[in-house]
C-alpha cells in the first residue's frame, strides 16, 4: 500500500513537472534560451532604455480657393444710318428700270441686273454721309473663378527607436523601427544580435 502511494505521487509530481521542463516553441516568451537548428541560440534580453527618434514628414495638402470676380460697364459705338436701306433700295429699282429700257430680249435681261446692281451701289454710296454714331452700355456680369492650390505641411512623426538593452550582464545598443517594449529578442552566437 506504501509502495503504491509513493509511485502514484511520482506519477503525479512527473505530470506537473513534465511541462515546466518542456522546451518552450520558438514565438513563446521563454526565460532562458533556445538552439536552433543554425547553431544559434535565441533568448529575450531586458530592455534599460528606448528613446524615439523623430524625423519629418512632408505631406501634400490641396484645397480650392475662390475668388469673386466683379461684374464691369461696358460702352459700345456703333454707326447707325436710317437711310442707308431706303436709299440703296431705290437707286436699285431706279438702275433696274434704267436698264430695262436698253436692249432687247435677253441683252433686255441683263441690262436690267447690271442697271439695278449699279443704281443700288450709287444710292448707298449717296446716303452714307446722313448717318451718325450711336453708343450703348451694356453690362458684363462677374464670374466665380476657382483653383486647387497644393501646400505642403510638414509634421514631426517617430520614425524609430534607439534601444539599450543587456543580455548576460552586457549593454548593447540597437536601433528599432518599433517600440519593444520591456523585453527585446536577441540571436546569441559570436554577437548578440536582435531579431528582426
């Protein structure tokens, strides 16, 4: 009966004890180290001190402006002669009858044409001094013109960390792209190395 308790409590005491003395798997925090299959060995040393490093980021920023532009008055002249249609119509008729009476059969034709084209260029020409100039203002209305303008705005961001760290009663120095924290994992063969 002894003898039974005794081996069941080693059963017992090897079953706790069985997982504490298990090689932890490579992404576990484990205190200690590990030998890899390179001959290296991987461990966690403890970090004394990690300061950001801040750098600057230049950023394009586009927005659109608007500006009101003024509506203006503008003045416009222009000839003006009432006479001028009245007088040109009748040389025309008058050159036309003219010209009727010249010739005869289709030379009767054509000296009508040429008679009222000539009798209209005379009777323009003969009205033009009756005519005067005639000013109008008139108004051109304002416009919204818009752009994109693009500035750009700088800003002070962490671009990194300078990280001290010990290992086995040793500081080593190591740069970081992140913040690691209170332990930082370090390869272990001829130098002490961090893990990516």
């Amino acid at each position: 009966m002894k003898t039974t308790s005794i081996v069941l409590a080693a059963a017992m005491l090897c079953t706790v004890a069985a997982p504490a003395l298990a090689d932890p798997p490579d992404w576990a925090p484990a205190h200690g180290w590990r030998r890899h299959d390179d001959g290296a060995r991987y461990a966690w040393a403890r970090v004394v001190d990690a300061q950001p490093i801040y750098g600057t980021d230049r950023q394009p920023v586009s927005r659109q402006v608007c500006y009101e532009q003024p509506g203006y008055e503008v003045e416009r002249t222009r000839y003006v002669n009432p006479n001028q249609g009245p007088a040109t119509l009748l040389g025309a008729i008058i050159g036309g009858a003219l010209g009727n009476t010249v010739g005869h059969g289709d030379g009767r034709a054509a000296a009508t044409i040429a008679g009222a084209v000539i009798g209209g260029a005379v009777g323009n020409n003969a009205s033009r001094g009756d005519g005067y100039y005639q000013s109008q203002r008139g108004y051109v209305p304002g416009y919204q013109d818009c752009r994109v303008q693009t500035q750009w705005r700088e800003r002070d961001r962490v671009i990194g960390y300078d990280v001290t760290y010990r290992y086995d009663g040793r500081t080593y120095r190591t740069r970081t792209p992140y913040a690691p924290g209170e332990r930082l994992r370090v390869r272990v063969d001829q130098y002490v190395t961090p893990v990516n």
